[in-house]
C-alpha cells in the first residue's frame, strides 16, 4: 500500500470518527483537520516523510490556531498588515508532553502489518490528550 493511502486508512478508520463529535472536520485532499471555536481555528494537518515507501508510512502532524479576528485586530492596533491569520504553529514533536513512537522513532511509522494499530493508537492519544487540549 503507498504511504499516503495506507495513513489516509488510518485516518478515516481510526481517528475521523473520534474526532467529528468534537467538531473537527475532515479535509480529505489535504490531510487536515480542524475545528472552529468563537473566533479560533484548531487545525492539524499531516506530512509524509520523503522517505516512506511501499507498506512504510513516515508522518507527523503541524498544529496551528489562527483567527481572522486577530489579523484585523493586529492591523487595527499597529496599523501593520500580518502575512496570515496564524496565531501560533508547531510540529507534533515540539507540543510538551508529546509521547514518543515505541520504536525509537522520532515520527509515526505505519508498516501495514498488525503494529500499525497500537502505533495509532499512540498517536490519536497524544491527539486526545496533549495536541487538542
């Protein structure tokens, strides 16, 4: 199975409908996530390493909140237009708390075999329990 279709299993398998009943929704095409609160947007999406192959999945996932809001607030106050509405963004590994592959990987690895469900099950905790809040 290609790397993107084998994480995109996982995905819609696997963490899509934990993750509805929170109001995340589910952009397919680019492998995002995100939900609205107030004037805030959570969002995550994912990104394959460049050296995943055949049956071997690579990938991590980029979190950011932003908000329209504080883009015209910004240029309200300082009068200085920002580049994007992105309050603030950070990859997986540097989100406190975020808890390791047990494999001594610095990534999740998907390998298509039965591993795969208890290596997801790691990630879509650190998801529940240390990305989201």
């Amino acid at each position: 199975m290609k790397p993107k279709e084998l994480l995109k299993f996982y995905i819609e398998n696997e963490l899509d409908d934990i993750l509805e009943p929170l109001g995340f929704k589910y952009a397919k095409s680019g492998l995002k996530f995100s939900r609205k609160t107030g004037p805030f947007t959570l969002s995550f999406s994912f990104s394959i390493s460049k050296y995943s192959s055949e049956n071997y999945c690579i990938f991590w996932t980029t979190w950011s909140i932003s908000s329209t809001e504080y883009k015209k607030w910004y240029k309200k106050i300082w009068d200085t237009e920002l580049v994007s509405d992105v309050i603030i963004g950070s990859s997986d590994w540097n989100i406190p708390n975020w808890l390791e592959s047990e494999h001594d990987y610095d990534h999740v690895v998907l390998h298509n075999s039965k591993v795969d469900t208890k290596e997801f099950k790691r990630f879509v905790h650190n998801v529940l329990n240390v990305g989201i809040p």
